[in-house]
C-alpha cells in the first residue's frame, strides 16, 4: 500500500506556512498521498471559522492536499486532548493513513514522546501536583506544566515544551496515538516563521492570528503576501460576497440561546452588561480559565454541544480528481461509515446519524451569522464534494 500522511489542520485562514507543512509532510514521510482532517465550520479556538468549510477544502486541496475529511464539530470545538482524539481517530479508523505530520515549535520528537506517554498514563504524584496549581489560581494549560516540570523525570525544558501551542497539539495527537494504538508513525515539522500568536506580518510567514485580524478589519489586500495565489483568491471572492463570518455575528443566537437554557451559565451576569459575545467573554475572562476554553463554552453553549467520545463516520469534503482512488480505497479500508452523499444520511447507523445532523445544524448556524448580509445557507444535501 502507498504511503500516506495525515496533516490535522483548521486552516483559518489558509496560509504558506500551511502550505509548507504539506510539501514537508510528503517529502519527510516519502508519502504518495496527503490527506488533511480539517475543522468544519467551527473550530477549536471556540469561533466559527473566518469563511466556510468548502472554500477552506478548495484552497487545501489546491496548495497540495490530495483528500480533506471533515473533523465533526463535536470535537473540532473540544479541548486540545478532545480535538486530538477525534482527528487521530478518524486517521487511524481510515484504514490508508500510514504517518502524521504537525507542526511544533520544538520538532524533537523523542522529548514530545516522552511527555505524551507520561500524560496518557499519568502518575498520582502528577496528579495530586495539578490539583494544587489549580486550587492556587493557575488555568489548566499553566497548571499542567508546572505539574510535569516537578513529576517528570529529565524534565530540564519540558515545562517550556508544554507551553507552546503548537507542542501542546502536537503531544496531544501523539498521547491519542498511544491511547488508541494507533499503528501512525508521527513526525513533527518545525513551525516557521511567526510565532503562533504573533501579530506581526513579516513575509513570506505570519501567524494565523494576525491574519485573522487583517481580515476582521477589512484589509484583505495586505495578507496577499501571506498566502498562496490560489487560496488569496478564494478569500478575496468569500469577501467581496460578504462571506466573512466573526463570532460576535452570532450574538443575537447567543442570546437566544442563554434565555431559553434551563441550567445556569457562567456568562449569564455579564451578558445582561454586554451584547456581543466577545464583550461577554471579556468580562467574565478570569485568571484560572483561559480565553479559549471561555470561547468554547461560549458556542458550546450556542449550540446545545454533547461530548461524544469516537467519531461515527467519516465525511469526504473534497479530493483531487487524479486522487480519486483515495476515495475508493477510504470505502474499501475505513472502519466506520464513509459519507460522500448526504442524501444516504438515513443508511447511517443511528449514532453516526445523530453526529451528522449536528455537524449540519454547526454549519447551518454559521450561515445565520452572515444573515445580517442577506446570506443564506446553501443546502449540503446539494453541496457537492469539492472536486480540482
């Protein structure tokens, strides 16, 4: 069988060092194939993505990626250790998916093995060393570093590996592929250019972050540089028909949202102070909870989310036409169900149903924040796979 890698990715937006990734990721694996798991409309920053699923998919699939799966929301809007195990699930449950690669500020992968294995089978001493930063204040990222720089052994940096975000991912995928068993080789490719929440926009590389931010203020023609010819273009044409999409669009939902949930929230004091949902989470941010997880619990809540443990089907988002055969193959090795048509949702297995439906209603709620444009939401059932 051909080799073939996986890359785990939200590309929101998509940009060169993005694009890199892929180029490395074929040439580090010897891979015949790369096939890229990506985040559906929402993603684990807790925001719905900046332009939707389809378009994200075509500008993949054009910078190099062969296959694009589709990461349900379930677990595209989890923690980092709950979007690990969904997306190396869905890689080890294909069937066809050989290695993974991922970015890392530290690429040595032995040192992110060694902490990934600690973490999956974690001690009581490290447990019980967790629990009191936590009771002192610390939000669960910092807490958990000091915890593994005094329970760890050879632990000189381990506590700044941890720190990155890029690593933080990184151990997370490799801890879901020991805790599975996954049989995924993992290579780790150093990140290049800016730093993960860098806003600076120094060519040929910036960070996701300050690319978002040249978007949220308008300024499309300034990240041209940033990113592939063909992905500036489709970003340009989801702009000019005003299909930018911000998570205070949702705010009215949100609202909706906190007035008719039963049980309480720890946004419902400051969201009778504040309207848009960033305002809110401004206000209630305090210093044991990070932004982030404020943000995941912000449109967990928007969206009524239930955790789920496993993905129950496999999505196709799109593919390369000369790669069809990736397709083929995907049907002939997956373990779990493989959805190229949606109109086949009722052949589905009931939990498999249930997943899907709710990765629809994600998507169809990211439409309405562009309503205030008089932007509808296209019917997936009639959406077909992006095809290049």
């Amino acid at each position: 069988m051909d080799k073939t890698c996986g890359i785990i990715a939200e590309y929101n937006p998509f940009h060169n060092g993005h694009a890199y990734q892929i180029s490395a990721a074929r040439h580090i694996c010897n891979s015949q194939n790369v096939i890229v798991i990506l985040s559906g409309n929402f993603v684990q920053r807790g925001e719905p993505a900046v332009i939707n699923k389809f378009a994200r998919t075509k500008q993949a699939l054009l910078s190099g990626a062969d296959l694009v799966l589709e990461l349900p929301a379930d677990f595209a809007m989890s923690s980092a250790e709950g979007f690990a195990q969904g997306a190396v699930s869905i890689l080890d449950a294909s069937g066809i998916v050989t290695d993974i690669c991922f970015g890392a500020e530290n690429p040595d992968i032995s040192a992110l093995k060694y902490i990934a294995k600690f973490l999956a089978n974690e001690t009581d001493e490290f447990k019980q060393i967790l629990r009191h930063h936590l009771s002192m204040g610390d939000n669960f990222p910092k807490a958990r570093a000091k915890a593994i720089s005094s329970a760890m052994i050879n632990n000189e940096n381990f506590e700044d590996i941890i720190k990155s975000p890029n690593n933080i991912l990184g151990i997370e995928y490799l801890k879901a592929i020991e805790k599975i068993g996954a049989g995924i080789t993992p290579h780790a490719i150093a990140r290049k250019g800016a730093s993960h929440h860098s806003k600076k926009l120094v060519p040929p590389y910036a960070s996701a972050s300050a690319l978002r931010n040249e978007i949220l203020g308008g300024n499309i023609d300034i990240i041209a540089d940033f990113v592939p010819l063909s992905s500036y273009k489709i970003l340009q044409h989801e702009h000019l028909h005003g299909a930018i999409n911000f998570v205070d669009n949702l705010s009215p939902y949100f609202h909706y949202a906190l007035a008719t949930k039963k049980t309480k929230t720890i946004f419902d004091k400051t969201a009778k102070s504040y309207y848009n949902i960033s305002d809110i989470i401004n206000a209630t941010k305090t210093k044991n909870v990070t932004h982030a997880a404020l943000k995941r619990a912000a449109i967990q809540v928007l969206l009524n989310t239930k955790k789920s443990e496993q993905p129950q089907y496999i999505r196709v988002l799109g593919f390369k036409r000369q790669k069809q055969n990736l397709v083929s193959l995907l049907h002939k090795k997956s373990s779990l169900p493989v959805v190229t048509n949606l109109k086949d949702i009722n052949n589905l297995p009931q939990s498999a149903k249930e997943m899907l439906e709710f990765e629809l209603w994600a998507s169809n709620l990211w439409w309405l924040g562009l309503k205030h444009k008089n932007i509808h939401a296209p019917n997936e059932f009639s959406t077909p796979m992006v095809i290049v």
